[in-house]
C-alpha cells in the first residue's frame, strides 16, 4: 500500500489531544491521526443519510417516545395515570408551554 503524505491544520486543543493518545498508545502523531481517522470511518454512515429522517418527522419522533415511556411506566398503573404520565412526559410540564418551539405562541 502506497502512502501520500498530507498536511493537516489542526486547532492547538485538538492536537494536544491527538498527542495525548498517541502517547497513551505509544504512537507517532502521524499514526495516530491515521489510526483515529481510520476509526472515525469505520464508525461513520457509508452512505447519506436519507432526506427524510425521523428527526425531521415530530410524529415518529413523539410515537417513539411514547413507546419508549410506555416500556418503563409501572404495568399495574391505571390507564389515565400512565396516559397523564406519557402526556406529561412528551408535552413537558404546563408551567413551561410557552417556551416551547414547536408549539404556536399563544396571543396575549
């Protein structure tokens, strides 16, 4: 395998932490970064992510919540205190209503 040698601009922060690693793992800074590359790619999504994701979906979003929530909410609950529960949980408290972004300001 061939190598290109490439020059990096790093912020001082991210160097010294590069460095750090690379002595914890009795490296250069070359192979570290190479290393942490490498890892970085390994981890990352081959391929773009898709236009339309459940984070831009606020239903699926609030739907998985609520499932979530469900899971960890006592069985033997009476069904309006686990409903009360999951609302309060994906609404938020009602003290707090107005500062909510994803909910029309009320007129005052």
């Amino acid at each position: 395998m061939s190598e290109i040698i490439s020059a990096v601009k790093l912020p001082e922060g991210l160097t010294a932490a590069v460095d750090a690693w690379a002595r914890a793992h009795s490296l250069s800074r070359a192979e570290a970064i190479c290393k942490l590359v490498d890892l970085g790619l390994k981890i990352a999504p081959t391929a773009p992510a898709s236009t339309h994701t459940i984070t831009s979906d606020a239903t699926g979003i609030e739907e998985t919540a609520v499932h979530e929530i469900e899971g960890l909410l006592d069985p033997a609950l009476p069904e309006d205190e686990r409903e009360r529960r999951i609302r309060r949980l994906t609404e938020g408290p009602p003290e707090f209503s107005h500062e909510r972004i994803d909910l029309p300001k009320q007129q005052t």
